[in-house]
C-alpha cells in the first residue's frame, strides 16, 4: 500500500478492524514521511447463479424461494421469521461457497435441511415438489426415514 503524502511504498499496518459487513478497515503508518491514514477494504460479496435442472442460469430470487416456501408451508406453524431466516440462510451459504454458479438442488438441500427441524409436513410437501419426488413410493420412503430418525 502507497502513502497517500509521499507515495512512499514502505507502509505498515497498525491497526486493523473488522465490522460485521465483512470489510475491514487498516490504520496505516508511513515509515518514510510518518503520516497516517485508513484504508477501507469493502468486501464484494457475490451471489452466484443458481443452474437449473435442465442447465439454464438465473439469478438467486429470494422473492421466488419465499413464495415456493409459503406454499410447502400454507397452514402449517412456520412464521415469517422462519421463512427469512431460511432464505438468510441460503443467501449466506451460496454466497460463502464462494462459487460463481451453484446448482438449484444445493439451495434445495439447504433448505430442506431447515425445514426438516421446523415441520415435518412442511418438509415432506417441500421435498415432493422441489425434490421432485413423483411416485409414492419415495414419498413414503421418505416418510419413514424421518419417523424412523425421530424415535
Ligand atoms: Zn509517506
């Protein structure tokens, strides 16, 4: 890093800070002229694109993830909060994976993951669709590995 006074390029950190937006802010000290200023790098958080089944690209849609929830979970105790709180859990998963392009069925899996602690008809309805479980017998077999988990 250059001083921004002297251009010098014998620069040291003393001081480096982390707020909660991942950036980090560094207090840096010119060995040659003595002046010092701040750096701020911001982090560039990435959603990556989310591949279809049949290998088109889109954009992450929070809004279509929300929407595809409400459904699986029409009647059922699932509360607006538990619904950002899935869809948070997503955007911060697939953006940490740090990958340009994540597949649709990892964002289903994470979901399916924490639908499964929060209700389990909520999860099965869910899984049938987005799993794209067509045939009872998964369905069913899918039921009792769950029954089977909880007792
Ligand atoms: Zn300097």
């Amino acid at each position: 890093m250059k001083c921004v006074y002297c251009g010098s390029n014998k620069t040291k950190v003393i001081d480096t800070r982390h707020d909660t937006q991942g950036n980090v802010r560094r207090r840096r000290e010119c060995e040659n002229c003595g002046q010092r200023f701040t750096t701020l790098e911001r982090a560039i958080l990435t959603t990556p694109l989310v591949i279809k089944r049949d290998g088109r690209r889109e954009e992450f849609d929070s809004h279509k993830l929300i929407s595809g929830l409400r459904i699986a979970c029409a009647r059922r105790p699932i509360s607006a909060e538990d619904f950002d709180r899935i869809v948070d859990r997503v955007e911060y998963t697939i953006r940490q994976s740090g990958r340009t392009e994540i597949p649709s069925h990892t964002i289903g899996d994470i979901v399916i993951e924490e639908l499964r602690k929060l209700d389990e008809v909520a999860y099965i309805r869910y899984a049938i669709v987005y799993l794209g479980m067509s045939d009872v017998e998964s369905i069913r077999a899918e039921i009792d590995r769950i029954r089977a988990q909880r007792y």
